[in-house]
C-alpha cells in the first residue's frame, strides 16, 4: 500500500537521502502500458508542435509553451488576470476569455504549422454553445470551436481553396469538455470527451499555412469575433493521432 509516503524528490516521505537534479512532466498510471503507449510518451512519435497548459498566472502576458519548443504565447492582459477554476476543479488552473478582448497571440509561430495532417486537443467550457463561438484557429488553416448546441471542426485547403466543416454532438454551456479535431489528409474526424462524433473525407490537399494568425480565443488573430468561455490544456500535433492516442492523452 506504501504506507502514504509517495514524494517526488526521494524514495519515502521522510527519507533522509532526496533527489539532486531536475524533474518534469510526471505520470502515474494504474495499468501497464504497453510499449507503443510507453514510446508514445515521449511525444516524438505524436510529433507535438506546441502545448499550453494555460497554468500561467503572473503579472505578465507570456503564456507558456511547454513542449520544450519555446512558441510561447502573449496574452492581451496579465495571465493571472485570466485564470479560472480548470477542468479538474482546481483554482486557478485555465484561463477565461470574456469574449470582448481575451485572447492569445500565437501568430508568431503560425508561419511554421505548414502541414498535411494534424490534431489539436484542448478542455472547453463555453459560456456560448449555441452560436459559432471559436476555441481556437490559425487563419485560413483550421478553427475548432461551438455551434448550433454541437462541437464543428473547420479546416481548409492551401492558397484559400476549398474548405469542409463537421460538427456533431450535444453540448452543454457551463460544462467542461475534452475536444479534438483531427485531419490525417484524407478524414476529418471530431471527438468529444474521446467519442467520435462527426467524420467526413473532404478531399482536400494539404492545409493552407494559417498566414500567421493562430490565436487561443478565436478564430484568427484580429477577428472582432471572440470566444466567450474558459479554455485548458491545449496541444497542437502536426499528424492525426489514433483513437487510442486521443484516449490516452
């Protein structure tokens, strides 16, 4: 049972001799991961382009990126300004975006998401569900978000061209959800809480490049359209993660 002692840091709570060094990113699970789940871990297999936690909660608009890939975002106003109760429940663990001004400006990096597939995962509570009310987009390439009581996932084709949206699902205001939107080239696929929900093959080339205007908060950076809710746990991949991945994350 382990006697309550479990620390990060040394072998027991109480022990003399503790750990010197640094420590990230620490998981616990009660099953034994198989090794493509183990080797999926690491996030080099998931090909992770950015993830913000959206923890940040300083008297600074610098919004973290903790992939280690340093696409950091900037925020209108000071993080802790921001924050809100997360999708477990605890304080100050998410961000919340009124709607009016709120939002993160990743428009800096939207020049390197140039890609032919990819998956984007986030935690939502939308004050908004019945009207489009976008999470979070890159200009012409993608944008997730609420609409018409459902979830839609929008992407579009390179040089502006043809564009498919999916949506499914019901949804409730006030309620956290696990959302994800996948393209792997050929099917769009759309999942709440780890169920698919919609799926279409658009027939679609590769996704246009975003013209450097991904945001958390809307759709793209200077829409005076913006989203009404609380947001947590983002993370962009630039392959179309499996069902089993989706569920693992």
């Amino acid at each position: 049972g382990g006697d309550d002692n479990m620390v990060i840091g040394g072998s027991y709570y109480g022990s003399p001799v503790l750990y010197h060094g640094s420590v990230d990113e620490v998981s616990l699970y009660s099953i034994a991961l198989s090794d493509s789940q183990i080797q999926n871990l690491s996030g080099s297999d998931f090909q992770l382009l950015g993830s913000w936690s959206l923890d940040d909660k300083a008297d600074s608009t610098v919004v973290l990126d903790n992939s280690g890939l340093g696409l950091h975002g900037v925020s209108n106003r000071p993080t802790c300004d921001m924050k809100t109760s997360g999708m477990d429940g605890q304080s100050d663990t998410a961000m919340y975006f009124d709607g009016v001004s709120d939002v993160i400006d990743l428009s800096r990096i939207g020049s390197v998401i140039h890609i032919s597939q990819m998956t984007v995962s986030l935690w939502a509570r939308s004050d908004q569900v019945d009207t489009t009310n976008w999470i979070m987009g890159n200009g012409k390439q993608f944008r997730v978000g609420f609409n018409a009581g459902q979830v839609c996932f929008w992407i579009r084709e390179k040089n502006a061209g043809r564009s498919n949206q999916i949506q499914g699902g019901q949804v409730t205001a006030g309620q956290w959800y696990h959302i994800a939107a996948s393209y792997d080239g050929d099917s769009q696929r759309l999942y709440i809480n780890g169920q698919l929900v919609a799926s279409a093959s658009p027939g679609l080339e590769e996704l246009d490049g975003g013209d450097d205007n991904m945001v958390i908060g809307g759709s793209y950076y200077g829409s005076p359209v913006l989203y009404h809710g609380s947001v947590d746990e983002v993370s962009l991949y630039s392959i179309a993660l499996s069902d089993s991945q989706l569920q693992n994350l």
